[in-house]
C-alpha cells in the first residue's frame, strides 16, 4: 500500500532524530508528560493526617479520591416503593469502599442496566490498548495523521504514561459488567492550562452508542468533579462536536468556543464551569 504524503514526511522526521507529530495527537500536546511533582514533608505529613479521616466522608470521591464509588441500590420488584420518577433516569446512592463507582440508567418503565466508571489499573494496560486501536481507528477519519501500523492495530505510544504521570487518569466505561468504552480525564499538575479538567479521548463501543451511556456518563463526571473544564475536538468530527453541544444544551451550560490550529489541523476548543 502506498505511503501518504503525510505519512512519508513523518517517517523522514523520525529517521531525523525528530520527534513523530502523530505523537502531538489530542490533549498530549498541552499535557507535561515529563515532570513529575515530588511531595513537600507538609503535604506528605498531611496526607497521613487525613487519608483515614476521608474514607466515609461524602466528599471522597469530589476531591478526587478514587476509592470509592456510588452503587446504586435498586430493587426491580419494588421500584414503585422505592422510587420517585422525577426524571428518565432512576439513581439511588450510597457509598462502598471499593475503587469503581456503579449507577443504574434506564428510562421510567424499563427494566435498569448497571453504569460501571472504574478507572484502570496498570494490569489491564492491554485491555486499555486494544480500546485505543479501535478509537485511533475511527479518529483516523477526520485527520491524516492516523496510520494503522503493519501489525493491523492502531498504536497509542504514550499510553504507559498513564500509570507515571500525575494527572493522568483513564477509566473503563461498563454496561451491566460488559466493556462498553472508556474516556481519559487529565487534570492539574498534568494538564498544562488554565482549566482543572479536561475529558479527553472519549469512545463508547459501536453497540452501545444512542443509548444515553455516554451522556450519563460526563453528568456523572460534572457531578462529582467540580470546576473548568476543556474540551476539544477535530473541526471535521461533527459527530463529537454534535455530541459536546448536546451536552451544554441539556444541562444548561454556558460555553466559550475558540478555532484554533494544533499540529496544522482544524481544532475547535470549548471552556465552561461546571
């Protein structure tokens, strides 16, 4: 198969000594992903101070604390007296000590699947690659800076990253224990910008797509993760970009939105609080 254009002048870069710009995909480029923050004898001396104290307290997890989650306590024989339906979505929660976060969706009348959010550890780093291979692939319809390597896969180099870099937190995505996607949150001291969050690289499996997974999953973010938040999308993804102003309208969002150029493409970037 013949090479691109594009293809043939990143190949000559890296026969350069040069960095590869298919590695300036997405948010990377405003992320540090080199320097790591040592911490002071103060924060270190209270962190053992309060690491007891947070367990039980209800803001665990909007600071940031990942073990725990919200389960969501539904009985399906008894979900008349257990619940009122002031909205499509039924939720009930109450805190476990586990490292996954779990919430029932489904509209009034059907029978409730289970939302999973659990972040990734290292040991399922190929898991978390084969996702990737999948998104990189339907990402490489709006830029050419995406080849498919000889293996057959699309490769994410900086994914090991992941697990060194503060700030750098990927979460699996799960339907009644199924794998139904995953999404990358940076966040301070990684995410080089003004903002505290950014939801990055976000992708539901083809299956599970129109079915509110991905919706209730950012309003479930917003929710437990106050503050500024970036995002960013190719100009050319008008599904993603249809997707993000979806979300501002339904919950009533007030965006700022800036075209910029990273790495010679069309990007749109929208700023908002939550």
């Amino acid at each position: 198969m013949a090479k691109s254009k594009a293809k043939k002048m990143r190949d000559k870069m890296t026969r350069e000594g040069k960095r590869n710009p298919e590695l300036n995909r997405s948010l990377f480029i405003f992320a540090d992903m080199e320097t790591r923050k040592t911490k002071t004898k103060k924060e270190k001396l209270q962190h053992q101070h309060t690491k007891h104290k947070k367990r039980l307290s209800d803001g665990a997890y909007s600071t940031g604390d990942d073990r725990f989650f919200y389960c969501v306590s539904y009985i399906y024989k008894m979900k008349k007296k257990l619940f009122d339906y002031p909205s499509s979505l039924c939720l009930k929660h109450f805190y476990c000590k586990l490292s996954q976060k779990t919430l029932m969706i489904g509209k009034e009348g059907d029978e409730l699947r289970m939302l999973t959010i659990e972040k990734v550890p290292k040991s399922q780093a190929g898991v978390l690659q084969n996702l990737y291979s999948l998104y990189l692939h339907d990402l490489s319809a709006y830029t050419p800076s995406l080849d498919i390597r000889e293996d057959g896969a699309f490769h994410f180099e900086e994914l090991p990253l992941f697990w060194k870099v503060e700030g750098l937190s990927p979460y699996f995505i799960k339907v009644d224990d199924k794998l139904t996607g995953f999404f990358l949150l940076l966040e301070q001291p990684a995410l080089q910008q003004e903002a505290d969050y950014c939801i990055n690289d976000f992708f539901i499996l083809n299956k599970y797509r129109k079915q509110g997974i991905a919706s209730e999953t950012v309003k479930d973010i917003f929710s437990h993760r106050k503050g500024t938040y970036m995002i960013i999308e190719l100009a050319g993804n008008k599904r993603a970009i249809s997707f993000w102003k979806h979300i501002y309208e339904s919950l009533h969002i007030s965006f700022q939105e800036k075209k910029i150029e990273l790495d010679g493409e069309p990007t749109l970037i929208q700023t908002f609080s939550v």
